[in-house]
C-alpha cells in the first residue's frame, strides 16, 4: 500500500489532475511534455505552461524551459497515492456492480475528495 505524507500539501482537483497525468506520461512514454499533457488534458498548451509553473512552485515538478517536465520525489509520491485511491475506489465500485465506464468516471470524481489519511 502507497503511505501518504501528511506533510504534503493540500491540493485542488486541477492540480491532482495534473499530477496524475505527469506519472502516467512518464510511465508509458518515458517522458512528460507540456504537448503531450495538454493533448490529454484537452487544454491548450498555455495553460498547462502556467498550471506547471504553479505545480512547480509546490515543488512537486521541476522543469527546464521549452524542455522535459520531471516529477520531484513528492510529486511522485502524490501521483500513487491519488492513483491507489482511484484504482481501489474503481475496484470497490466494481465489486458493487456498476459498469466500468461509470465506475471509472466515478471513482476519477471521488479520490479528489478523499483524505490522505
């Protein structure tokens, strides 16, 4: 099980969206790039410039300018535990017989009001 920091900072959902999608793209493509975050987020890539300058801030992503976004060690960590909540929540919803396209919206709504602990 991923154990949650309770020195983390408290997020919005935005932020938590943006996260999330960091760890999957350097997951499955090796790399995170504000394109390829706004091509998921279907965002313009200005606006994910300025919500990355935020996250950066936070200090859960660092980046170079025109260059590859890294998650910190916090980051990462934020992105499995949102990522844990959301697959235990799908799964739960599962058990309880709701279809998977529906179980996977709502358990996507639901780890955003989650606590952390």
């Amino acid at each position: 099980m991923i154990e949650i920091n309770e020195d983390l900072p408290k997020l919005t959902k935005s932020t938590e969206d943006y996260i999330e999608v960091m760890y999957n793209l350097k997951k499955v493509k090796g790399t995170i790039r504000v394109t390829d975050i706004a091509e998921k987020l279907d965002f313009k890539p200005s606006s994910v410039v300025e919500a990355v300058n935020k996250i950066s801030k936070l200090k859960l992503v660092s980046k170079e300018k025109y260059g590859e976004i890294k998650l910190t060690e916090m980051g990462i960590q934020i992105a499995e535990g949102i990522i844990h909540k959301h697959n235990t929540l799908k799964k739960f919803l599962d058990v309880l017989g709701v279809d998977d396209k529906t179980a996977e919206e709502e358990a996507c709504a639901m780890e955003h009001i989650l606590s952390n602990s």
